[in-house]
C-alpha cells in the first residue's frame, strides 16, 4: 500500500470540451468546498450501519456524528453538517470499508480540519476532495446527420462477430442519464434484485430501488437529468450502448449491451460539474458492471482514488476515462491512474483531435470530434471531446466481453490495445503518445473469437534478472493470453499461485522459472531455463577472537571491497566497516557477521549539455519531463542544467501511473552547473523526472532518443513528443553495490576466575605483540607452585606446560615464542584450582 499523497492541483473538467470557465468552488479551486475524505487506521474497529427505509434514515449515508468519537468532539469546534461511508457498498474492500467523507459548512478551515483529523491519530490519512468538472467544446454550425466514428472504426463488421449481450453491463458514470429516452430505454438495465418502488432495498447493496442505477449525488434512485443542461450524460451512454437496428435515432458500438445510469452530479450543482465521480465508480463497481466509462477528470492524483479504481478492478471492472481536452501531456486523472484504460481523441482522418490531451500515460484513441448520440429529452445532437472517445471503447469492451462473458479483463484489454490500427503516420509528433493506436472494432472482435476456442499461451518477464546481493526480490510480470489459473515454480523449491507474483531469492545461484497457465481450452507451460542469476561477491574471510568475561573482542576480515559488521545473518544493525571490528565489551559469547560490498560501477547518459540542435529556457506552469526505462537497480547521482536564473527547483520523480515517488529540491546558480539529486531507481518502465516553473534549458531540435546506458538505464522520449530534451542532461548513473553472502565470526566469552585470590597489582605482558620472547610480570599474595601453559583459539595445548615456584611479591617469567606462526593465542597461569588467562599476540 502506497503511503499518504496529499492532492495536488485537481481542477477537473468533463471532457466534451465546452469552455465555458464557470467554477462553483470558493476556496481552492481545485477541489471541492466543505468537504474530506479520510480513512481510518486498519487497528480502529468498525460497525457497518444499514440502509433503513421510512423514518429512521440512518444509513452509512447519514451516519450519528458520535459514530467516531474524534469527529464529535470536532463537531464541538467546527459545524460539521454530515458524516458518511460513501464507498462502503464495496464491501470486499477493507480500504473503503474504512474511508469516510466529512462535510463541514466552515469551508475555509478545510486546512485546519484536516490536521485536527490527523491529531487524533486514528486515521491513516485526511484530503480535500477532488472537484471534478464538465468539458464541453462548442458545436460545429453545420449539423452533421451521420456516424462518421463507427464507420472508421468498422463496427460493421464487427457486428457480423456480435450483436451485443444484454448480460453485459456497461456504467455510464457521469451528470446524469435519461432512462426513458426512446433509444436508451430498451438498452437500460434492470436490476434483477430490486422490485421497483417499494421503498426497500430489496438485493442488499445499500441502495433503495436502484432500478435502471442511482443518483450517488442527491441519495436517491433516479439517474434521470433534472434539466436540458444535464445532457452529457445522455450523450456518452447512447455513444457506448444506444439501441441498435430499432429505427430510432443512433446505433452505437455497443448494440445489444445493457446501460448502467449512475448521475454523479447533485441536482442544485453546476452540470457542468462531477461532485461525487468516485462514489459512482464505487456503486457501478458493486452493481456488478463489467466495464465502467467515466468521461471526466482532474489534474491532480488521490490516494483515495486510486484505491477505488484498484478496488473497482479487483472487483472485475474494467475501468475506461477520457484523456482530458487540454492539448497537453500533463497528466489527467482517473484515466492516469493505474488500472485504467486512457482515452486520446481523433478526428475522421486518425488525426489527433486539436483539443486531445496525449502523453505516454495514454493507452488507446478513438474517434471523438463532431459525435452524435443521444441527448434529453430525446433529442440527439453532435458533441466534440475525449469524452465522447472514452465511451466508444467502454462501448467496444462491452461488445467483446458479449462475445466471450468469460474472457479474463486483461485478455480482452490485450486484444482491444493489440488490434488497434497505427497512426503515427497521420500524427508524426505524437508517436508513442497516442497509446497503442485507433480502435478498431473488428479487428478487435477477431481476436477475441480465435481466443474462444484457442488454448492459453504463457509468457512471463521477471523485473530483475541477474543480480549480486541477496535477499534479492524479484517481481514477475505475467503476460500469459487465455488463462485463468497458475502455477509458479521459482527453482529454489518455492512456488506460488498468483498471477504476477514477488519473490525473494536468499542464495546465491542460477535458477530455471516455471509457469503452468490453465484456461478454458487447455494448458501450457513455459520454461525460462537459468533465467533469474544471483551471483553475490566471494564471501569474506574472517578470524573471531577469545576473550575474558567484560573484554573486548577484536575480530578481523578479508575481502576484496568494504567489508561490513552485522549482529545477523541478514538485516540486522550495522556496527562497523573496515577489516577490523572491536566489540563491546562482552559478557557472553556472541556471534557476528561480516559481508563485503563491493561498490557499483558510475557512467554518464544523456546528452552531454544543451549544444546541440535548439531550444531556450522554459518556463511554463505546466509539468515538462523526460521519460525514461530502468532496468537494473541504480542511482541517479547528478545531471547538467542550465539556469536562467538562480534560485530552488523541485524535480519530481512519477512512474508511469503519475504517482509522485519522491521529490528533490536543490539551489541552482544562474548558467550551467551539476545539481546532485541522488535518487535511487529500481526496476520498471515508463518512469518521468521533470517539473513545472523550471526556468531551465531544454532543447526543441536535434533531439535523438533513445539514449541508452546499456542494461541500465534508457532515456526513451519527453512529454511533449520526441522532439524535445527537458532539463536534465549528462545523468551520472551508479548501479547499485553488489553485497556477498555473510561470514560468522565468533566472539568467544571463557570463565577467568579466581584471579583477585593469587595474582594482585600491576600485571605487565611483553611485548605484546611478540615475534621470539614475551616476559610476565606479576605479584602473588602468596608463594606456590604456577603451571603456565600455551593454547590456540580453538583450545587445543600448543607448548607443553611449564610449573615453577612463584615468591610472595614481584615474579617475572619469560616464554619463548619463536616457534609459534603469526596468530593469536592464550596463555594460561594456574595456581592451585585458580585461573588468569592471558590473550597474546604473535608477529611475523
């Protein structure tokens, strides 16, 4: 689980492109007044509530302000006007099972609420609430009559495959829909659990005569349009499933597919507007709709919402959103965040539509410019935007999925995505910023009826292949087509049954991977021999070292880099570096360990500096940012920039969902210089590095992608198209360090007692180290017989023992050492049943 993001700038638009610059919000414009989202810590117990009809109208709608002790004694501070569990239906989902909404009329204080919220320390996060608005572009003047999008995307043809199913459900998430239009109402579905109209919910899922959907917005059963302005709604669902071959009005891609309405926007909010977008993916994901369009957006990314698109996903969702009609690569959400398919526009000549957002986040495209569909109250007319795009794919899923009910979500993604038609010819600026191309219906629903009867294909890749440390994880991606069931075998006696599992290696070795993939039509296997390589450095050698109760222990190694001390055979603290470490003084034996790292190598990728081709300084508030693959674990140490002027810059780092990973801040001087950021790199594609008010060089000319650190690190391309080189240049890559296996070493602790009875004062050993003689000087209390006697670490007698008669008082006695090697050992000194032993060191 991603930790706590806070919003960033969330101004959003429905996406039929209408400029017409109204916002309803008051305080930041970006989000939504009165309102937060919060959700409580995974320890807090909860009580679901129930939907209740009549009187009593408390419900996870509405809940008692004292439901959560922390929001009541809020309540006494601020006037907090409702608190509500607007996801909760969802209940498969413990994250939003556990999220609440809070509206407060003090919308000014929204800041203020939200760290009282935090104080509490019961909540896992607080954010304000994305505000989510209508984008509409102006009519063409001249009526268009015809269908121009389905024509060029030869859904003829594909209804040759399909007809539709009406088992099939598509949600149209937006202002509203009007059921009873003369081309949706026979296409509407009808919820199977509920008997219209008695006031009761009657299926259980927390909605009250949900019939044909619900408005998530104003709590009630009727998705319907209160006005003419609430049309876009209207317009998207007859674009993704109007009947089709009735007589009346438009086809539609989807045909025979059933409409799910889920009216998102309250009756009394601008209509432009999606004040509650999320709640209604939460609703349409838990009426069970195969395919969810939501043909609006922000700029700005919620943890929030992203865990209800995961949750919507792993309910069986396939999740489609509009790109956004601003011209820019600027990521859009919810059609950038992950587990969602992105939808760019094109006009009648597979041109990207002026206004289409485009980017490397972006999946597919489809026809969006100047398309007719239906409009209230039964009227149709031509609507222009990645809003319109959006539903003609979530219009085709609904179609394949009709044809095949069973084919797994990602297999019909990988059809629609591997079918679709290139366009980079029509769009040389934006190649790889259209997705994967234009729809194409037919060659779509080809694709799915070969899979019908066609057994499974397995292909996997793992994110790491060779690597020199261990544990090493290693995450695998499962690229299998027509399967529904797996096995793993990980050779090293580890297996697993997810579909793209993590695993983590602890040993050195070459390991054969295994997947067994089971569909419908069979099984197949894949065997990727000596596919995963860990090759950790030599293990260090290493010397312990006996001691008396309370001493310190010098324990030495060898190694071929920086040899590192532990207190565990992995993890564990750090002690110490260097080929020698002095413990603490100990008390008990102890074991410790020792491993060696030996540094990763450093080299430059990029272009060298801005000399080539031209460009300027860039200023502009919108993100600009390069995009770039990893490939093996390493860090980003420094780049080049040229400044304008002086003064901080925020460089962010994004994967290629747009989450924000981490943030550098660093002080530039105006002209060129070498800024550090040290920002580690693991593994994965589609990463993007860059920010917005940079006032730093970037190139528009000359530009040559990729450029490529081999088996490292490749610069594949920029937000703005291959064109362009932003900010950074001359990266200094350092791969990761390699780590050897550990070494124990022992700190031994023996019994040296007795002494204080017959050795006292001063004691002298030397010299100590020795290489021929060594002299002891010591006091007895009283005169006797002393055995002295020679012993090596490992216990063993080495010089036969010597017995002499001590004197009360001073005693000196020399060793002859010449015959013992280099080393450490123990001289011991008996007198009667009392012991004293020495540690002595041997020379070259």
């Amino acid at each position: 689980m991603k930790e706590l993001y806070n919003l960033k700038t969330i101004f959003t638009i429905l996406l039929c492109i209408y400029t017409s610059g109204i916002f309803s919000q008051n305080i930041f414009r970006e989000y939504q007044d009165g309102k937060i989202w919060f959700k409580l810590k995974n320890e807090q117990v909860i009580v679901l509530p129930k939907n209740h009809s009549g009187q009593d109208k408390t419900s996870y709608f509405n809940l008692p302000l004292n439901t959560l002790s922390f929001i009541q004694e809020l309540s006494l501070k601020y006037n907090i006007i409702k608190l509500s569990q607007p996801f909760v239906t969802l209940k498969s989902s413990q994250e939003l099972l556990r999220t609440y909404e809070l509206h407060f009329s003090d919308v000014g204080l929204v800041e203020e609420i939200i760290k009282e919220i935090l104080k509490s320390g019961k909540v896992e996060y607080a954010e304000k609430v994305p505000y989510n608005q209508l984008v509409w572009t102006p009519n063409d003047p001249q009526f268009v009559s015809n269908q121009w999008g389905l024509v060029q995307i030869s859904s003829q043809l594909a209804w040759n495959i399909s007809l539709g199913n009406a088992a099939i459900t598509v949600a149209t998430v937006d202002n509203a829909v009007q059921t009873n239009h003369a081309d949706l109402q026979n296409a509407m579905w009808v919820n199977p659990g509920e008997i219209a109209g008695n006031g009761i919910d009657d299926d259980g899922n927390g909605y009250i005569d949900d019939i044909n959907g619900f408005d998530v917005a104003d709590n009630d059963n009727n998705p319907n349009p209160p006005s003419s302005q609430f049309s876009h709604g209207t317009h998207v669902a007859g674009i993704t499933g109007a009947s089709t071959n009735n007589g009346v009005g438009v086809a539609s891609i989807g045909a025979g597919i059933s409409i799910i309405g889920v009216k998102a926007t309250g009756n009394n909010d601008n209509s432009n507007s999606i004040t509650n977008g999320y709640a209604g993916i939460t609703y349409a994901a838990a009426a069970g709709a195969r395919v969810i369009n939501c043909s609006w957006g922000g700029t700005g990314f919620s943890q929030t919402a992203q865990n209800i698109i995961n949750s919507a996903w792993n309910s069986g969702s396939i999740i489609v959103a509009a790109a956004g009609n601003d011209n820019v690569s600027t990521l859009f959400y919810p059609a950038a965040y992950n587990n969602v398919i992105s939808v760019a526009s094109t006009t009648t000549n597979d041109v990207k539509s002026s206004f289409s957002n485009y980017g490397a986040w972006v999946d597919v495209s489809a026809p969006g410019s100047t398309i007719m569909s239906t409009t209230p109250f039964g009227n149709y007319s031509n609507m222009s935007g990645t809003s319109m795009a959006s539903p003609m794919v979530a219009g085709l899923l609904g179609l394949m999925l009709s044809h095949y009910p069973t084919m797994a979500n990602n297999d019909v993604i990988t059809c629609l995505l591997s079918t679709c038609k290139n366009i980079n010819t029509q769009n040389p600026n934006y190649i790889g910023l259209l997705g994967a191309g234009r729809i194409d219906a037919y060659a779509a629903l080809q694709c799915v009826d070969q899979a019908k009867t066609a057994p499974p294909t397995v292909d996997f890749v793992a994110d790491i292949t060779e690597a020199c440390k261990v544990p090493q994880q290693v995450k695998f991606t499962n690229n299998s087509f027509n399967a529904n069931t797996f096995l793993w075998d990980f050779g090293n006696g580890n297996t697993s049954t997810q579909t793209s599992p993590t695993h983590f290696y602890t040993q050195s070795g070459t390991y054969n991977v295994k997947l067994v993939a089971t569909g419908n039509n069979g099984v197949d296997s894949l065997i990727k021999n000596m596919y995963i390589v860990i090759s950790t450095p030599q293990s260090p050698t290493a010397t312990g070292d006996t001691i008396c109760e309370n001493q310190t222990a010098t324990l030495n190694g060898s190694g071929n880099g920086t040899l590192r001390w532990f207190d565990a055979p992995t993890g564990g603290t750090l002690f110490g570096t260097g080929n020698t470490y002095t413990t603490p003084s100990l008390s008990v034996s102890k074991t410790y360990y020792v491993e060696d790292l030996i540094s990763g190598t450093t080299a430059n990728v990029g272009p060298v500096n801005n000399s080539f081709g031209g460009g300027g300084y860039h200023n502009n508030g919108t993100s600009q940012y390069l995009i770039f693959d990893v490939l093996k674990p390493c860090t980003l140490l420094t780049a080049w920039v040229n400044a304008n002027s002086s003064g901080s810059r925020t460089f962010t780092l994004l994967n290629s969902s747009g989450v924000v990973l981490q943030t550098v801040n660093v002080n530039v001087s105006a002209g060129q210089s070498t800024v550090n950021l040290n920002i580690p790199l693991t593994p994965g594609t589609g990463y993007r590095i860059g920010g917005n008010n940079m006032d730093l060089y970037r190139n528009n000319a000359g530009v040559n992608y990729p450029y490529t650190l081999n088996g490292v690190l490749n610069i594949t391309g920029s937000s703005a198209g291959a064109a362009y080189y932003y900010y950074l240049y001359n990266w200094e890559i350092k791969e990761d360090d390699c780590i050897s296996e550990r070494t124990p070493v022992e700190a031994t602790v023996i019994s040296c007692v007795g002494v204080e009875e017959f050795i006292s004062g001063q004691v002298s050993l030397y010299p100590n180290p020795a290489k021929e003689n060594i002299t002891l000087e010591f006091m007895l209390e009283e005169s006797g017989n002393i055995q002295f006697s020679f012993y090596d670490i490992s216990g063993k007698q080495i010089i036969n023992s010597e017995i002499v008669h001590g004197i009360q008082g001073m005693n000196k006695k020399q060793f002859n050492v010449k015959s013992l090697s280099q080393g450490f050992y123990f001289l011991h000194i008996q007198k009667d049943n009392q012991k004293k032993t020495f540690k002595v060191i041997i020379s070259e």
